[in-house]
C-alpha cells in the first residue's frame, strides 16, 4: 500500500491522453478552438489541394483530405469520415482535373480517415488503396466492430430518450432529455450514412516507403517509425516541399474524446464493489475549453453512480511533478483506443507502475508482457484487469521485472 497522505487507499492512476485533429496552421479560422463548422479547400502548392472538411452531425471530426494531381494520374490522401464527404470531393477533384485518382494513401487506421475509402473505389475501380501492414491489420480489427458499438449505443440512448430515463435507471430532467435527444437526431444522421455500408481495405502495402510517379510529380511516400499510430505514412513532395502528415502533426487543439473518460468512471465503480477505498486519479487540462465540459459530464456520471468521492481531478501537472504522479498509483490505466506509441505507458513503467491498457493500436506491442490489456470500451474488463493487479492474484515483481528489462530494451 502507498504512503503520503493516501496511505490507506488504492489508486488506480489514469492519464486522459489527448489524440489531436489533424488541421494545418494554414487552414485554421478563429472558431477553430472547438468545431470545424465549415468545408473549406486550400491550394497549398501547384496542383497541390488541402481539403478541411467540416464535422459530421454527431460532432465527430473529419481527417482532412488532400489531392495531388500529376499529369498522367492523382493521388488522393485520406478518404475523410462520412461518405457523402467523400463524394463531395470527388466530385470536385473532378472539376479540377480529367485525370483518374490512381493511388489513394490511408495515413493511418483511425475511421476519420478511411470510411471515404468505399466511394473513390466505386468512382475509381481500378485504385490502388496503400497503407502500412500495421494499418491494414488494425482497419480489419477495428473499424466494423466500431460501428457495431456505434449503433448498440444508438439503441440504448433512444431507449432513454424515450423511456425518459438515464442509464442509471434514474428519471431525466428536462434540460437532459433534450440534449440526449439532439444528440439522437445528430448520430442517427450518421448511422443512416452507414447503412449498408462495406468496408474497403488497403490494396498495396508499403512498409519502408515507396515512390509514385505521377506523370511529371514523383511523391514520395515514407513510413518513419511508431508515431500516432503503429502504421503512419507521410507523403513528401519534393518539388513543392509538402509534407503531408496526417495526424502526426496537428492544429489547433487537442482532442479529448478518445481517452474514454466515462469508461474509467464506469470502471470504478466496479472496482469499488470490491475495494470500497480505491480512487481514480485523474491527470490532465480539466479547465481549457473544449475539455472542461468534458470533466463536467466526468464528475455528474460519478455523482450518478455515487462515486465521486472516489474520484480525484488532479489538473495539469508540470513534467517535474508527474513521476511522483505515477508513483503514487498502484497500477496505471489508459482506456484510451486512439493511442500512438503511448508515452505515459512508458512513463508509468519506468516508475515501476504496473500498466493496464486497452487492446487497441499500438498498445499492446507497447506494454507486452509487462502489463495487461482489456478489451476497448469495455469497463467490465477494465475493472477485471485492474482488480486481478489490485487484489494482487498477479504477482507484481515479474511484472516490474519485465517492465525494467522493456525499459533497457
């Protein structure tokens, strides 16, 4: 058990890593702080198109998409979210030029940036789709099972919406029932873009890198290592000195939504069925807007669920302070499903913190066998893996043992 003035409480420690939003400095407007409300489309070299697309109904943000056009052939970055996104840009890349999008390139696996994938095979069937071997894997993994859960909680908040109850079985208010019945109406319009909706794959695998000639434009396409994802291409074109990097770099503000807050406070509740005492501390911007709503609804889900006492707001911390942090956890808890390489994993075991992650890009290859994974979206599973650590029925010192050998790996 830990010391400090917690001694008598367990902790199970969670850092609310932030993915970010791919949008160029270049492309940013003074609203950009929360929402991209509107499509909008820069020329960012000679024949060189950046498309921002707006988000969709339900709030969720859109990749951007950007078009190279050669002289024999186009290439096209990104297919975006929602597929009338998708064939809006095509029908302008159409505008543009006569020539076929003979490549498109999936930067990476997250669903903002490939759902579009369907329509420019349907518009160009003889495309050749290239990702990373990692992206395929986590496409085929991830991307039907997402929207499997997507619809599953399209189901359950109608029944509230109807129903007039929350999930906690206790009567909406007013003010309640209308915000979950906007938000019905916001992602029915997106489960309807789903319907019967096919997943299409990558076609040409590129592990290192690969060059394509365009006709009169060769662009290089590079993968530099563990980044946002396990799989992240760029595309570098020389002649213009553009780099487009899909969500490696980005602007102009973090993204909160796949730390899964609500998951972590579900979860403890179900740990605390059987450790009365144990604390979810969280770390991170809980004042800076877009995330205080956020923290918000965090704090009114734990007083639903009569925690909140439970659960410990700790803010932004500065990097001096954030080793004692992690110290002060028994195991530390990413319910994140957008990770990169996962950095505060990293930090976690190099304190000597047990790790719970979930099974989810780069997460597992991250943790390995000095942790342990729990299925995405799941806060049964979470609870599961933290109490098997907590209760101690895994003995810890092979787990920091293979943590402190990852660390000199």
């Amino acid at each position: 058990m830990r010391s400090l003035s917690f001694e008598l409480q367990r902790f199970v420690a969670a850092l609310l890593w932030l993915f970010l939003v791919a949008v160029p400095a270049w492309a940013a407007g003074p609203d950009d702080s929360v929402l991209t409300r509107e499509r909008s489309v820069v020329e960012v070299g000679k024949g060189i198109y950046a498309i921002r697309h707006k988000d969709g109904p339900d709030t969720n943000p859109q990749g951007n998409t950007v078009v190279i056009v050669g002289d024999r052939d186009v290439l096209v970055i990104d297919s975006g979210y929602l597929p009338s996104s998708a064939r809006e840009d095509i029908a302008q890349i159409r505008q543009w030029t006569d020539k076929p999008v003979r490549y498109l390139v999936n930067t990476h696996w997250h669903p903002d940036h490939i759902r579009g994938n369907a329509a420019y095979r349907e518009a160009f069937p003889d495309i050749a789709i290239i990702a990373h071997p990692k992206t395929l894997e986590l496409e085929r993994g991830f991307d039907e099972p997402n929207l499997v859960r997507y619809r599953a909680r399209l189901a359950a908040l109608k029944t509230q919406v109807e129903s007039g109850k929350g999930p906690d079985g206790k009567r909406l208010t007013g003010v309640e029932r209308k915000e979950a019945t906007t938000i019905l109406e916001r992602r029915t319009a997106v489960a309807r873009e789903f319907e019967g909706y096919v997943p299409v794959y990558p076609t040409l695998l590129v592990t290192d890198g690969m060059n394509l000639d365009l006709g009169g434009r060769v662009v290089e396409v590079r993968n530099l290592g563990t980044g946002h994802t396990v799989g992240d291409l760029v595309v570098w074109v020389p002649e213009e000195k553009v780099l487009v990097s899909g969500d490696l770099i980005v602007y102009p503000v973090p993204y909160f939504f796949a730390g899964q807050p609500y998951d972590l406070i579900r979860a403890l509740a179900r740990i605390r069925e059987h450790l009365p005492r144990a604390v979810l501390l969280l770390v991170g911007d809980n004042t800076t807007a877009p995330y205080a709503r956020v923290v918000a609804r965090t704090r009114a889900l734990a007083e639903a669920l009569e925690i909140a006492d439970g659960v410990i707001f700790a803010g932004q911390i500065p990097d001096e302070e954030l080793a004692a942090h992690y110290q002060l956890a028994d195991v530390f808890v990413t319910a994140s499903i957008h990770e990169g390489f996962c950095i505060p994993a990293v930090e976690a075991m190099a304190c000597g913190v047990p790790v719970v992650g979930a099974h989810a890009t780069a997460l597992p290859e991250t943790i390995g066998d000095a942790g342990l994974t729990f299925m995405p979206e799941d806060p049964d599973d979470l609870a599961a893996k933290a109490l098997e650590i907590l209760n101690s029925t895994h003995d810890r010192q092979p787990l920091t043992r293979r943590q402190h050998d990852k660390m000199i790996r």
